[in-house]
C-alpha cells in the first residue's frame, strides 16, 4: 500500500525451559526466522535500533534479558543521527531487568521492561514504546557455561506527528481524509538465545529474534484507500564470542543479521579489551575499542555500504560507559557531508544485597557482552 508523501520522510530505515512443548515452539520460531531472509513482504514501515550493540541487548534480541552476571541490570542509550540533514532523528532509550526466581535447580526466570521514544523529521514524527519481557534460561550442563535462553515480550507501540508543522501549496490528501495525528497499538515480539564456553579462555554466544509477529497497522488514516500501514516483522539473527589472546587482551568479534522488508543489513566488526586492571568476578577495569561495517540491501536501491562504526568504551567494576560514532557511508554523504551520528550508553549491573549460594544455584555463567 502506497504511504502518504509526508510519512515517506518521516519512517525510519529503522513457564521456561521446563515444558518440551515451549522448545519445540522456539525451534519452530527458528527455522521460520530463517525462512524470513529469503522472502519478501509488502509491508513497509521501519524500526529503530542501535548502532551499540553490545550495549542495547535487549533490544537486539528479548532473550538477552537476564543475561548478566548480577541480580539486576539497568541500561540507558541516547543516538543523533544525521545531524547536519534537516531531518534528524533523536532517539532515547531505557531498560531494566532482573532474575525473578530459579527453575527448579538448572533454570532461571527473569523479566525486563524497555522503553523507547524516537523523533524524526521536520514533522516531529514520534515513536514510542513500552515493553515488558519475560524469559527464561536453562543451564545445559552442571557447570551452567552452556545454556540456552528463551523470551517473550509485548506491549504498546505508540507513533504520532504534528501536522501544524506541516507546509504545502496544496493541502495533503491524507490530511483532509481526516487522519488521526496519533495511534497506539499492541506489539508481541519473541527471541531465542544460545551461550557455550569452550575451554578455560573462549566463550561463543548466538541467538535469533522475531520482532512485531502480528505485524500491528500503525496507519494514521481510516476509511480511506490509505488505511493500511503495516508495521513489517524484523527478523535478527546475531552472534559473536569472546577469546583471550594475551594475559590482558581480548578480541570480542560480532555480527547482526537483520531483515526489515524491504530493507536488510549486515553488521560486522569487532571490540578488542584490555583488562588493565584485574579484580574478583566483574571487579575490574577495562577498555575497549573497535569498529564494525554496516553494509545494507534493498530491490530497488541494489547494495551497498552504509556506515563504518566506530567505538569506545570503559568499565569500572559493575559500570560501563560507551561512545560510538557512524561515519556515514552511503549514498546520503552528499547530504550529510559524511556526519553520521554520536551514540551514547551507560550500563549498570547491581548483584544485590539479597544475593547468596540459594541464587547462585541458577546462575549462568555468562560472557561479558
């Protein structure tokens, strides 16, 4: 269904472990995630996502939640992207999740909330969330360094713009259709996840997600031949690892894949850390730098580079902070002179004073994301 003029520029390229039958849903949730990359659909609208993926994990993925070594962890992220376009967009988001309660012996409940809010173009086109999650993670052997994690998330997805801002010599068609300047739908997403530690020194992670599953109408007219704007699903499939080269060093290599119709990418690069100050558990120092290319794929745009991310970041016992900037790469150099965006993101991992062997008993031995 063919957009409104006025909403082409302002989108965006943007209970556990315990029941078989939940395992078999998430392996059919798998091959029909995969299935997805090589169709195409005819919705068209876009997500938002992060450039920081290590620092936004449940956003990449639900089944990240609960993922951490601690009892809680709270996560903030703010991105500018083309900053020197007209059309910029500012998004901001915050989560939070937390281990519930043990499974048994050899499985862990968690949940999670994620809020988001987005604002894009010379009509402030908003988009807003909020997301609950709930997840649960199963230790695959004694030792909990292989384990295999599982999620569900819903919530309200909320988008609204202001036509006052609105200026034409001829008035927009969808304007005098009557078209709402706001809509809130419900969204349901899910993820499946999966961690190994091989040997004393290396750990390997993966995980697949499937974003908007009833791909909600996010349609701001009705009643008209304009009244259908699918919000398309989002299919990511991402993994990386961790491995010790030196006493100090680390290289902590990642990809993405993500399909949006008609839109894909493909994120890959890597972290190298430096443990330059040793403590017990997460009680230490550590910086990291890298860099990861975004290449993406479009029918009708054929192929291409995207952007060449570059980033920093530095932990200090249970806190990290992290600095990334796009360099813009496409096409859209001419516009925005190369500019693409700053990204920010702070992470705090809390163990808690209610933190004893009784948790410590579910506990995965995660990899430090």
């Amino acid at each position: 269904m063919k957009q409104p003029r006025f909403l082409k520029t302002a989108q965006r390229s943007r209970c556990g472990f315990l029941c078989a039958s939940v395992l078999a849903q998430a392996f059919g949730g798998m091959v029909f995630l995969v299935l997805s990359f090589s169709r195409q659909s005819q919705v068209i609208a876009q997500d938002i996502h992060f450039s920081q993926i290590h620092a936004s994990p449940t956003v990449l993925n639900p089944a990240m939640t609960g993922l951490f070594d601690g009892q809680y962890r709270f996560i903030a992220n703010y991105r500018q992207q083309w900053r020197s376009a007209t059309a910029n967009y500012r998004t901001l988001a915050a989560a939070a999740d937390f281990h519930v309660a043990g499974l048994g012996q050899s499985s862990l409940l968690s949940g999670g909330i994620n809020v988001m809010a987005d604002r894009a173009g010379d009509l402030d086109f908003t988009t807003s969330s909020a997301m609950f999650t709930l997840g649960a993670a199963r230790k695959l052997n004694a030792k909990g360094d292989h384990a295999i994690s599982v999620a569900i998330q819903g919530g309200v997805l909320h988008q609204s713009l202001d036509y006052s801002a609105l200026h034409v010599f001829d008035q927009e068609p969808a304007v005098l259709a009557g078209a709402d300047n706001a809509r809130a739908v419900p969204d349901v997403s899910a993820g499946l996840a999966w961690y190994k530690r091989l040997g004393k020194e290396h750990r390997v992670y993966g995980g697949m997600a499937m974003f908007h599953l009833g791909s909600p109408d996010m349609a701001l007219l009705s009643g008209s031949t304009l009244d259908q704007e699918n919000l398309a699903r989002r299919s990511v499939i991402h993994g990386g690892g961790e491995f010790r080269l030196t006493e100090q060093l680390y290289a902590m290599p990642s990809f993405i894949l993500l399909e949006q119709s008609p839109n894909r990418e493909i994120t890959l690069g890597s972290f190298m850390r430096y443990d330059y100050q040793k403590g017990k558990a997460d009680r230490g120092s550590s910086l990291y730098f890298g860099s990861w290319f975004r290449w993406f794929y479009r029918p009708d745009i054929n192929s291409g580079y995207d952007a060449l991310v570059l980033a920093a970041r530095w932990d200090k016992d249970r806190l990290s902070c992290g600095l990334s900037y796009d360099v813009n790469l496409s096409s859209l150099t001419h516009a925005t002179r190369g500019v693409g965006g700053p990204e920010l993101s702070v992470i705090y991992v809390g163990q808690g004073s209610g933190s004893s062997s009784k948790t410590n008993k579910h506990k995965v031995d995660c990899p430090k994301f």
